[in-house]
C-alpha cells in the first residue's frame, strides 16, 4: 500500500497516517506499525500520542464506513504522474513461488558449489 | 528494360532498425520468466525444505515438522503481503533446535531487506547454512543489488569463488536468480512503460475536453496494462486501476464508467463494484432506479459474503447506507430554497421508520443514529399540528426506541434520563431504579446527571400525591428535593410546589397564607409583581402535585384569561414566564396545561419582542431573565420560520453575539431534520458558544454550552461531508445546468456532426459537412505535445465504442472481449442517421440534477 507522507497540520486520521481515503483496515494497521517504528513513544512522544489518536480513529468501523461512502465526485484527480511516483518509492514484494525458486540450484552448478562448500568444510 | 519505377518499387527496402532492447527493458521477457519460474527441489535438499513447497513431502513429515512447515508458508505469504510483523509473530513457536528456525530467521532478514534495512538483513542471513534454500535465497537478493551482476552472470562459475565471505558460495543459479530480483525489483520495465504511457496526451474532443478525465485510448491501456504486469507489480497496477475507475467515476460519461467497474476490481469493501455504480447512478434524475437496484444487490449479496472486510465494518458499512437513506428520504427534495418548501413531497414516515430500524439493527451501538431516531420520533411528538391520534404511534414508538438505545449504549446519559421521567410519571419505579442508581453513581460531567437523587424525590413527592393514603410521605420527600435543590436550578417553584402541596391536602387556610407570603416575597420595592407567571407557576405546581381538578380551575382562570388576551400581559412578566419555562424545560418536567400554553405565550413574548420600543428592550437588558427567556423561545422554534433562523428585528442590535449564536444554535438543534444542516453555515456562531462555554461560571452553562457546540459540530461536519461529495445525496451533480443545457442546447449538442464542427470550429480550420466521416489523418488535432503524429495503429485501440463515449449511449461494451476492427484503424466518431434519431434530448443522454444546497 503506497502512502504519502505525514500530514500534521490536520486532523483527519487518514491524513494524519499518509493513507488514501480507500486504504483498508489491514493497510491501516500496517501503517500504524511503521509509523510507531518511525516514531517510538520514548523519542517522540507528541507525535506518537498524534498518530495513536488517528489510529484509533481510522480504525473506528464508523469512522472506516462513513470514509467510504463519501465519494467526492466533484473532487480534483490526481495526476497521473503523482500516482506513478507514489509507486516508484515502494518496489514490489516477490511472489511466494519467486521468492522460494530464488533457491533453485541449477544441476550443473550443483556439483560445483557443493563440491567447493564441502572441501572448503574439510579443509 | 525495367522502367524506374518498376526498379523503384523492387528495391528491397531496408528494414528499419529498431532500437536494441536490453534484457533489463524487455517486459515481455520478464514476464516470460516471472510465470515459468516455480520453486524446483535440488538433490540433497532436506525434506523440511522441499515440504515448505511441495505438499506431497509436506503429508510425509511428521506432525510437528508439518505445524511448523504451515507456519513457514503462512509467514511466507504474509511478508509477500507486506505483514511483517504478523510474518514474524507467526513464527515464534519454532524453537531454535528446530530444522525450521532457519526460515525463522531468512523471514526476520527478508522483512529488513524489503524495508531497505540491508545491514539488518545481512546480520539475519549471515548465520544460515549455505547447504539450505533459505541461505540461497538470501544470497540472491544480496546480490541483485551488485552493480556488476550482469559481468557475473556472463562469467564461468569457477570465477565465482569471490573474495569476500558472502561471495564465495555464489554459484550461476544464484546470480541468475538475483538478475531476476533485480529486473522486478530494480530496473521496473512496467514502472518505466506507465511512465511512458500516462505522460503522453490523451485525445480528446476539444469539445468536451474539461468533462474527461479519462478517455477510452487511456482506459484501454490501462486495461491492457493491468492484465500484462498483474503478476510483476500487482501495487502498480491496482494504483492505476484505482486512478482509472476514480476518473471515470467523475466523469459525465457512463459508457466509459460502466467499462471501468467491469475490468477492474472494486476496493475490499465493494469488490464487484457495486457500490461506486450506486454512487454513479445517484448523479443522475433517472438514474434512481438503477441506483435502488444496485444498492439492493450490495447489500444482500456483495456485503454480507465479503469476507476481506471484517463484520464490524460490514455491519458499520450497512448501517451508514441505511442512515444515509433515512436522511435523504427525510430531506426530500428540499434543497433550501422557498419553491422546493412548498413543492415538496410529504415524507414517508413508514419508510424513514423502517430505515431507522435497520440501521440500528446492523449496527445497535450506533449513537449518532439512535440520537437521530429519537430526535426524528420526538419531532413529531412535539409537533403542536399534529393532533392527539396522530401523535400517538411515535409516541408510542418513543419508549422502544429510549430503551433501545440505553441498551445498546450503556453509557449515554439522555435516554437514562428520559426513562427515569417516564417511569416515575408512570409509576414503574422497579424499571427506574436502576437507572436513578447508575445516573446518580455516574461522573458525567453534565450537572442533570448529578441533580438526578434531587430529580427523584422531586418526582416521588409528586407521585405520592396521588393519593390521599400517601400524602403524609409526600412532604418528607419535598424536604429531600429541597435538601439536594441543584445550585445551577432557581429555587422559585419550591414555595410554590409546598404550597400545591398543602392545597392537595385540603389545608386551604394554610395554603391562602403560604400564597400571600409567595405574592409578598415576589413584590418588592425594586420590582413589580408578575401576575402571569406567578399565576403560571401556581398552576405548573398544583398540576405536578395532582391537585383536584375543582381547585385546579380557580388557578387556571388567569393563565388562561391572559393567553386569551396575551396584549394585556406586560413585556416583563412575559420575560419572567418564560424564564420559569426555561427552568421546566432544562429539567424536563412540563406540567401537563404547558401543552396548551406554552407555545401560544411563546408566540405571543415573540410578537411583542418584535413590536416593543428598543427603549423598552434595553430597560430589560440588565436582567439575566431576557436571556434565558431567549433560550426558551429558541427552543420553541419561534425564531425559525420553517425555513431558517430569524431573530426578531430589533434583537441582533441589542443582545450579545453568545446569546445570538445559543438561540440560533438551539433553533436549529430543536427544528426538524431537514433545518439542521444549515447548522453548516454557522460555524462561527458554533466557535462561540464553544468559546462561553469555558468561561462560564455557572455550571449548566458550563456543560449545556459545550455540548451544543459539540452536537452542531458534527451535525455540521457531517452535512459539510454530504455536501461537498455525491455521497447518498441526491443532489449531487456533476455541476451541470439543465436550464442552460435546455435553453441552448444547439451550443451544447454533443452529436458527432456537432462535436467535429465545433473542433474545426476551434482549430480555425473550415469545415466541410460531406467531409468523409471520421478521417482526421491531416488534422493537427491529434498530435501529441511533441508534435508526434500520435493517430498511428497502436495509438488508436478500436475497442471502446468511442461513438458511445461521445454519445453517452451506455454501451454494453464488455471489455474483456474485443470487438472487431473496424477497417479503419484512425479514431471515428460514427454520425450513422440511426444515431442521431436516438439521440436524446439532453446531450448527455441523461437529465442531472443540479445541486443548490
């Protein structure tokens, strides 16, 4: 989930945590985490306090539900170079199958690497 | 003898080079790879390893090791979608001896590599046994950061033997591995297509150019796009596919809307799309029907079964959409102005009934919405045009709804509050006893609460007078009121109520002297006697303290002369009447005959408000009665005329901007729902009152201030929500004029001939009507900023039906399945006779309200 960056000048949660208005309740919670890494209670604790209070706020199912509903039809678009941006700062996630073939090893370079990793053993 | 032009057209012409694609920008190779690759076993490799990918090992391995496989694969999964520390949570139970903690600790480095902690990860990986997969994977996300990875890979394997200690295990596998985190990861081919593509112009009709956000070239691509890199940039795309459907959604064009909510999926919460073609259809006059439909399916079908949301918002989501049609079917369509008042339709109370209740029903510790149920219900209770057979359902649905809510929110004071009234007035004193104990027990800041032990002696002395058998008691209760008499509450009515009290136990001689000392304290050298209100007070008390109705008529005489001849009441007596009145509303207890009056000498203080002498009104100014004497009224909704807040001429000169601003707020918090939202442009008389409210000495107004500044707050945040979105309003437009459109609907005719004649219009350029349909290929109009000639075959897709872009047809068009090439490649904008026979009136296919709010 791409977020913006902290907003402290207002007071809509959803600003407050650098979230879309349609970000769901999981990207919530998973900015919240990041945010309270950023910004742990002991080192900053005015902002921590800030950024508790959005969390609870956007995690009120009310709050969430009315967000949604609100649709802005008359409201600015987003360039599209702005959405494209957001998106260059977050590369994605390998897939699970990816992630695991990383560990493949090829048959002819098996014999290679095993034999090298056990002589270096032995010796 | 081969003439020129014979060789001229045999000449090979050479083909044109086409620039040289690196592996690193060739997509297509990339995806190539991205859905060939799978996790593959290699010959020594542990059963554990191979189980975390391969379910048939998975069945063969103990149970133990197969709990902790499943935990590897959920961690797994959910770094994939970005939950590292549920990642990480959900390994814990794998304990250090186990073959598993190895994957413990690739997840804990996996989820410091993804964030860039490279150090931390490097730390994690450091301690993994090359022999196992974790240890290879994490090499190959090392190393796909190596600016040299490519000379690498090119390289034989036995140069590979690096110097460093995370190098020498580095075989070819690996590298080529990394090449391919490094190709997703880092070089991006679709970031740098999306780029490409959505920095280039768009074609567009100069026509409707300020109505499109996203035209059908632009759509297409980013259909096209989305089923090409769904598998490499899953995030990218849904970005786009979001950007996209948003576009569409604010565009008057429900052609390419409808395309839109089809190719791509909806948020978590309207997966199938549904909701955002409610909200589309809302936008237009005849788009109800197929709203109500839509809205219909969401909510019987998509919303309960979605299980990517969690209940509480379902249920959250259910009963906002309820709330909203409530509010809606309340408003009408009022839209503010005068015409809209009388034209309007009655509301069906049935249905706001019935909305209501499944509102609470989804979500019963909603309290904005049981407030606004009770306020709706006490509305019409309160409403002096209904009669006695017309007010009796919703007074009958007033306890329900009171109990309701008290139930579903335990700690809201308002509901406790009017339960304890009604069941001492209807002597149920085993249901009002617990909440007399919780409100008295309670710490709220709100002083009614506190005053609740005095309330409940008060109201037993009264419902002890009842009967003869029980009046001995009723006194000893009096004295307990007394006792605990609030010290924000005037203690004026105490002689009085005594006094009742001593008239319903036939001590008529002792009540005449408690009478004459009443009339004696209230006459005094520095103000005058105040027939009426003393005559009002006497009554209010003989009435609460259930005296006969025979000595009741006597003490009803004067109010009842001076209601019929309201101009013989002097202006101050009036202020007093209404100050008494005051004390009875804020602690609700109106004596039954207040029904009759209050509102008549409401209208008459009104009245002479308004035709007194500003002398006459500043002579009153110095007594703090004037201002609650204002309060009361604006309570009554005398200022308001239905419509909005009026305060009396001379007034807004003489009072002060707080006492201004609580009547105006309380005007409007006591009117109807469809008043409240003005409360939206008021939000300085709302500063205000909040503001007094700190500095308030006594304590009532103290609390009462700062909560009506709170409720018009949200009353006026949320209207401002409804307002600035389409939302559920009805009024929400996309700010077209039907006037404007009806009366120049040649200037705004948005057929294809139309639309070309205005482009050349535009352009400067001539126009010729038998011009051949659709060929622009000389035209300037579609070359790109760069100049380019942008109406090339692969600029131009032919798969949305640009004609019924243009003309608004609500084509069927199913963009999954493409439709067949037209013979021309080149944009066209169809004027088939056929076409403009359909057309409808309106240019845009549909009629739109316009929002006036």
């Amino acid at each position: 989930m791409s977020h913006t960056p902290l907003d402290q000048s207002t007071t809509d949660p959803m600003q407050i945590l650098g979230l879309p208005r349609e970000a769901s309740e999981q990207d919530v919670r998973r900015r919240y985490l990041e945010l309270v890494r950023e910004f742990p209670p002991e080192r900053d604790p005015a902002r921590f306090q800030q950024i508790h209070a959005a969390y609870k706020a956007a995690g009120d199912p009310l709050v969430v539900a009315r967000r949604l509903l609100n649709y802005d039809c008359d409201g600015p678009s987003r360039p599209w170079n702005e959405v494209i941006q957001e998106q260059k700062l977050h590369p994605p996630r390998l897939a699970v199958d990816v992630l695991l073939s990383l560990g493949n090893r090829a048959e002819t370079a098996q014999p290679d690497a095993i034999q090298s990793d056990s002589t270096q053993t032995n010796t | 003898m081969v003439s020129k032009s014979r060789k001229a057209k045999n000449r090979k012409v050479p083909k044109r080079r086409k620039p040289a694609i690196t592996s690193a920008q060739d997509p297509e190779k990339l995806r190539r790879r991205i859905a060939r690759v799978r996790p593959l076993a290699y010959s020594g490799e542990l059963p554990c390893d191979l189980a975390v990918f391969d379910d048939a090992v998975l069945s063969q391995l103990d149970d133990n090791l197969a709990v902790e496989v499943r935990l590897v694969q959920a961690a797994l999964q959910l770094v994939s979608d970005g939950f590292d520390d549920e990642a990480s949570n959900q390994l814990t139970p794998i304990a250090r001896r186990s073959p598993l903690s190895e994957w413990r600790l690739f997840v804990r480095g996996l989820s410091d590599w993804y964030a860039d902690r490279v150090d931390e990860a490097q730390e994690c990986w450091k301690r993994l046994d090359f022999n196992r997969r974790p240890s290879r994977m994490a090499h190959a996300l090392t190393a796909s950061h190596r600016s040299d990875l490519d000379v690498l890979v090119s390289a034989a394997p036995t140069s590979l033997l690096g110097q460093q200690a995370d190098e020498k295990h580095c075989d070819r596998s690996i590298l080529t591995s990394a090449q391919l985190v490094r190709r997703t990861r880092i070089d991006r081919p679709a970031l740098a297509e999306a780029i490409r593509e959505t920095s280039r112009r768009e074609f567009v009709p100069p026509a409707i150019v300020d109505q499109v956000r996203i035209g059908p070239e632009r759509l297409n691509w980013v259909i096209d796009f989305s089923k090409e890199y769904q598998s490499v940039e899953p995030q990218l795309v849904a970005a786009l596919q979001a950007e996209a459907c948003d576009r569409a959604m604010k565009q008057p064009f429900s052609d390419l809307n409808q395309i839109a909510m089809k190719a791509f999926p909806g948020p978590a919460h309207d997966p199938d799309n549904l909701l955002h073609q409610y909200l589309y259809q809302l936008q237009f006059r005849d788009g109800a029907e197929a709203a109500a439909a839509l809205l219909k399916k969401y909510l019987t079908t998509s919303l309960p079964k979605n299980e990517r949301i969690s209940p509480q918002l379902r249920a959250a989501i259910e009963c906002e959409i309820y709330l909203e049609q409530a509010r809606d079917d309340i408003d009408g369509d009022d839209d503010g102005s005068l015409l809209s008042r009388f034209m309007r339709k009655p509301v069906d109370e049935k249905n706001v009934d019935k909305l209501y209740r499944q509102a609470l029903a989804a979500y019963p510790t909603h309290t904005v919405a049981h407030r606004e149920y009770v306020d709706w219900i006490r509305e019409h209770v309160d409403d002096d045009r209904k009669n006695k057979a017309e007010r009796a359902p919703f007074e009958a649905k007033l306890l329900p709804a009171m109990q309701a809510w008290s139930n579903a929110v335990p700690d809201e004071i308002d509901p406790r509050l009017w339960l304890v009234d009604h069941y001492l007035e209807n002597e149920k004193l085993e249901e009002a006893q617990p909440h007399v104990q919780w409100l008295a027990g309670s710490r709220h800041a709100d002083p009614r609460v506190r005053a609740t032990p005095w309330k409940w002696e008060l109201l037993e002395a009264m419902r002890l007078c009842r009967r003869k058998s029980w009046l001995k008691d009723a006194s000893e209760k009096l004295d307990a009121a007394d006792r605990l008499w609030p010290a924000w509450l005037r203690r004026d009515w105490l002689p009085y109520l005594r006094a009742a009290l001593l008239l319903r136990q036939n001590r008529t001689e002792e009540f005449a002297v408690a009478r004459a000392a009443i009339r004696a304290s209230r006459s005094t050298d520095e103000q005058p006697f105040y027939e009426i209100s003393d005559a009002a007070m006497m009554l209010g008390a003989a009435q609460m303290m259930r005296v006969p109705a025979a000595d009741l008529k006597p003490l009803r005489q004067p109010v009842d002369d001076a209601v019929k001849k309201g101009g013989h009441v002097s202006l101050p007596d009036l202020v007093q009447l209404a100050y008494f009145f005051w004390d009875l509303y804020r602690t609700s207890m109106f004596y039954p005959a207040y029904r009759m009056h209050g509102g008549k000498f409401a209208m008459e203080l009104c009245n002479r408000i308004k035709a007194a002498k500003s002398g006459e009104l500043k002579g009153l100014l110095g007594t703090s009665a004037l201002d609650e004497a204002f309060y009361w009224l604006a309570s009554r909704r005398v200022f308001s005329d239905s419509y909005e807040f009026k305060f009396p001429n001379p007034l807004p000169k003489l009072v002060s901007p707080l006492t201004r601003a609580v009547a105006l707020i309380e005007t409007y918090l006591a009117g109807s729902a469809r008043q409240r939202w003005r409360l939206r442009d008021h939000t300085r008389e709302i500063k205000i009152v909040r503001e007094a409210a700190a500095a308030q000495q006594d304590p009532y107004y103290r609390y009462w201030f700062g909560a009506l500044a709170d409720r018009a707050d949200a009353i006026a945040s949320a209207e401002q929500r409804r307002f600035s979105s389409a939302g559920f309003n009805p009024f929400g437009s996309f700010g077209f004029n039907d006037e404007v459109d009806d009366e120049d609907e040649d200037a705004q005719c948005m057929c294809p001939d139309c639309q070309r004649r205005r482009a050349y219009e535009q352009a400067g350029l001539p126009y010729n009507e038998d011009e051949d349909e659709g060929d622009y290929e000389d035209d300037d109009y579609f070359s790109d900023g760069d100049g380019a000639d942008v109406n090339e075959n692969d600029q131009f897709t032919t798969r949305v039906d640009v004609g019924g872009f243009l003309n608004n047809n609500n084509s069927q068009y199913d963009p999954i399945v493409e439709t067949p090439k037209p013979p021309s490649p080149k944009l066209e904008i169809p004027s088939d006779p056929e076409i403009k026979r359909k057309r409808p009136k309106d240019p845009m296919g549909k009629k739109r309200k316009k929002r006036k709010r």
